[in-house]
C-alpha cells in the first residue's frame, strides 16, 4: 500500500476529533522496537522529545537471530549503560573464531584488537538484548505501546497521520516524525519505497539452538561449503553446554539451491565431524526457525518528508555476514541525531533530513554497496570453486601475516570495512598467493581448461540469465563508485570545515 492508497482513508483520519494539528500524540512515532527503533527512541527522550514506540509483539519476545552482539554493537550498548547490568556481564564471551572450508579447517584466530573497541564479542539471546534495550528507552520516559501495528500513513505538510492495529482494534495517532524500524518486511519501507524489496538484495537463514552439548565457550565457528556458498553455517555458543547454529545464504543465485535449508542444517548436525564431536547423548535441538532479511538495496531510498527509515527497514544489513544488529544500533542512534537537529528549526522537510543520509553514506552504506558487490558476484554458484579457492588464499594470508589477520577478522566481525580489503598491500598478496597456487597445484593447466569449457557452456545455455547477472553486477560497480565520490566529497567537506574552526581559533 502506498501514500496515494492512504489518500482513500485520510477521511477517516480527519473525522476522529482526537487528531487536532494542536494536539500532537507525540513529537515523534517509531514503528518496530527491535534494536534500531529503541535506541533512536532512547536518544530522542534523552533530547526531551516526546516518543511513543510501538511493536507488533509484546516484550520479551524472541527474534530469530545468529545473537553475535559485535565489538561495535557493545560500543553502542554501553552508552546506554546496558554492558554494566549483571544480566548482560553474564552472557558468554567470543574471544575467537575458527573458519573450515569445504570440511578443512584453516585458521584459529583471536578477534582482533582494534581501536576504540573491545576484541571480543558476546552472544546474546534476542529475547535478552531487546528487551533490555527497550527497558532502558522507558526509563528516559519513552511510551513503549505493545501489541500495536503500523498499517499505514499518511503525510502533509504540518504532520504525519499514522494508522494502527491494536488487539484487532484500530488506533491513529497525529505526530511530527515517523520512523520505520519495523523489519526486513516493514510497512513503513513499503509505503515510503512504492515498492516491495528486490529478491535479489534477500538473504534466508535458519537457526536453532542445541544444548547438552560440549564446546569452548569462547570460540565461534563458521563453516563455508560449496552446497551453501554463498553463505556459511555458524556454531555460537552461548556457554559451555549450549550454542545457537545455523546458516545463512543469498536467496536469489543460479543455478538454485534446491536443498531445504533446514534439512542442510539437520544434517550437518548429524553428519559433520566436527558437530559429532560436540553433541552429548543427551543432545537437543530446540527453537528451529527460519526468517528473510532483506539486505541493502543501493537504489532505494530512505527518506521522504517527515519520515524516515533505520536497522533492517532501510536494509542495514551486510549480505556476507548477515550480520544486522551492529547497523541497527548505529543508524538509530544516527536518526536521532537528524531528528533532533531537525527539531531545532522545526523542518522535518526531505532536504533537512537528508542530513541521515549523509551520514549513514559515510559510516553505513558506503561499505555495504562494496559487500553488495560481492554479493552479487557470487550469486553465480557456477563459479563456487572459484570464489571457495580465492577464500581459503585469504585466510591463508591471515594465519601468515598477523596485519592481514587483523584486516580479515576485523571483516568477520564488523569493525573493520569490507573495501578497506582493497589495500594495495592485501590485494597485491592476495594476487601473488593466488598466482603460486595455481602453479603449486597439481594437473592445474588440465583443471583451468576443463574449468573454463564448463563456463563457456553454462554461459551458451543460460546466456539471459548471465546477461542479467553481468548487468546487474555492473549497475553495483557503477552505483559503488558514485557514493565512493559522495563520500569522498563529504570527507573533504568536513576536513574544510576543521581546518577553517582552527583558522578562527588562531
């Protein structure tokens, strides 16, 4: 449903007495409570700003997650003060990771230290995390509504009319800002967007949680294969005897995965050797869930007049990690920053909020339009040893040289961005060990040739589908490149802006 079908219902919304322009039901509404949505909530109370956060789901509530909370997002949780509750200081510790490929295992690594952040990460059950998160947005006066549901919206030039659900009965609410934080499949996005998100920015994932198992409570495990390239199978625990697993991959590739993503994850438990190795007699698997997320879409767009969209509504999400909540939390906070500024001239106007955009091009997207990159290379499964070989020479690099350990890590676990990988130092080696490889590798000219002929023949009997992949694969370049020069531009505008406070200072 978009604007002009919310035009049909404004009558509606203009005969209900209680919507008087004078009387506003909050300064600003933020459909969705997950993490995006309460710490822009938080940071707006804190400012003063009268917020009234709803969620479809009543708290606590589960929410099918991997639950790695990144370096990063503590950095965010601890501003709210959530790292010093005795609740959180007892979730389980990540201090390193262990990466196999294709049933090898080929590296052991401790997370890495990188300034301003810790070098470690935690689990953290989303029936935890969010709920905590909420909590501390209600405890700076925030209206958390559950149970409640944006259905639709409509915006003028004084206000933003929202329309919602509430236990089968209908609520409207007359406020200056709405924020959509409400999901991968948000109302919000759709409405502002005209559209649903494109398949081909969707990744799918299953998780469930095992318990009476034995593992090392700090060590996290990925699993890349050629069945789930691309994406991986993960193994956190969150202590000694129980662990979220799972597994994550593009939805949109050729050829098509067939396979039940469940039934991947079944048998992995049972058959890998080294899931064998973990689970007890007593072993349980329980909470199997899958879920879509739709990940960063560089063609959309995330503002409009008096709204605007966080987290997984705008599509925050890395599509190679899958990892969400770290974006989440910055870009809520980011979006208070706007709205707030936007408060002092009292201009919620598109060209006042552009502001989040600025900043989320700088410190969010710019990275994830690279990642999109990559996401859309791999979606051609037919080059699955490829892409497989071209990871194992990285990680490769990382057990050798502790610089490229720390760059590749600092990847894996959100700290460090993809594109910073293109260093002429990374990717010169990377090139070189690639190179030695192939000439170290045995029958290899024999291997390429047969290589090369399938590729040729999988082009001639697919050719639009290639056609399409190419395409689109040079759209991302392109796209990639114009924010590359946006940000560019911003860096230099704001190292002017230095340097001119520093001349008035002299």
């Amino acid at each position: 449903m978009n604007n002009m079908a919310y035009c049909r219902n404004k009558s509606i919304l203009a005969k209900d007495n209680s919507l008087k322009a004078s009387n506003f039901d909050a300064d600003v509404l933020i459909a969705g409570a997950g993490p995006s949505g309460a710490i822009c909530a938080y940071y707006l109370a804190q400012a003063g700003k009268k917020v009234m956060l709803i969620d479809s789901h009543s708290f606590p509530r589960d929410k099918v997650c991997g639950d790695f909370v990144s370096p990063m997002s503590l950095k965010e949780l601890m501003t709210l003060g959530i790292t010093d509750l005795p609740e959180f200081k007892a979730t389980n510790m990540i201090t390193e990771a262990t990466v196999y490929v294709d049933g090898q295992k080929l590296i052991t690594d401790n997370i890495p230290q990188i300034k301003d952040f810790v070098n470690y990460g935690r689990v953290i059950p989303r029936v935890l995390l969010d709920s905590w998160i909420v909590n501390a947005a209600k405890e700076q006066g925030v209206n958390v509504i559950t149970d409640c549901k944006l259905v639709n919206y409509f915006v003028n030039e004084q206000d933003v009319r929202v329309e919602c659900e509430q236990l089968g009965k209908k609520r409207h609410f007359l406020i200056k800002m709405l924020v959509g934080a409400d999901g991968s499949n948000s109302m919000v996005a759709r409405i502002l967007q005209g559209k649903k998100p494109n398949p081909k920015h969707k990744i799918v994932a299953v998780r469930a949680y095992c318990e009476n198992i034995n593992c090392i409570s700090h060590q996290a495990t990925l699993f890349f294969t050629r069945n789930t390239f691309p994406g991986y199978f993960w193994f956190f625990p969150t202590s000694s005897t129980t662990a979220n697993v799972g597994i994550g991959m593009v939805l949109k590739t050729f050829p098509k995965n067939e396979t039940n993503l469940k039934a991947m994850l079944l048998e992995m438990i049972e058959n890998d050797p080294f899931f064998k190795s973990k689970m007890s007699q007593g072993m349980q698997i329980t909470k199997i869930a899958g879920w879509p997320l739709s990940c960063y879409d560089p063609t959309t767009i995330n503002v409009k007049d008096r709204v605007l969209l966080t987290g997984d509504a705008a599509g925050f999400i890395n599509p190679f990690t899958g990892e969400g909540i770290q974006y989440a939390l910055q870009s809520g906070r980011l979006a208070a920053e706007t709205i707030i500024e936007s408060f002092k001239t009292e201009n919620f106007s598109v060209g006042s909020l552009k502001r989040f955009d600025t900043k989320v091009s700088e410190q969010i997207t710019h990275d994830l339009s690279f990642v999109n990159i990559v996401m859309q290379l791999t979606r051609n499964r037919n080059l699955n040893v490829l892409w497989l070989n071209i990871l194992k020479i990285i990680l490769y690099q990382a057990k050798k040289n502790p610089k490229h350990a720390s760059l590749s890590g600092g990847f894996f676990v959100g700290i460090v961005p993809m594109y910073r990988l293109l260093s002429i130092s990374y990717t010169g080696k990377t090139i070189l060990d690639s190179i030695s490889c192939f000439f170290k590798t045995k029958n290899i000219f024999k291997q390429t040739i047969i290589f090369i002929r399938q590729q040729i023949v999988q082009v001639f009997n697919q050719k639009m589908t290639h056609l399409s992949w190419i395409t689109y694969l040079g759209n991302s370049v392109l796209l990639f490149m114009r924010l590359s020069i946006k940000v560019g531009f911003i860096k230099i505008r704001i190292f002017l802006k230095r340097l001119c406070s520093r001349a008035r200072g002299l």
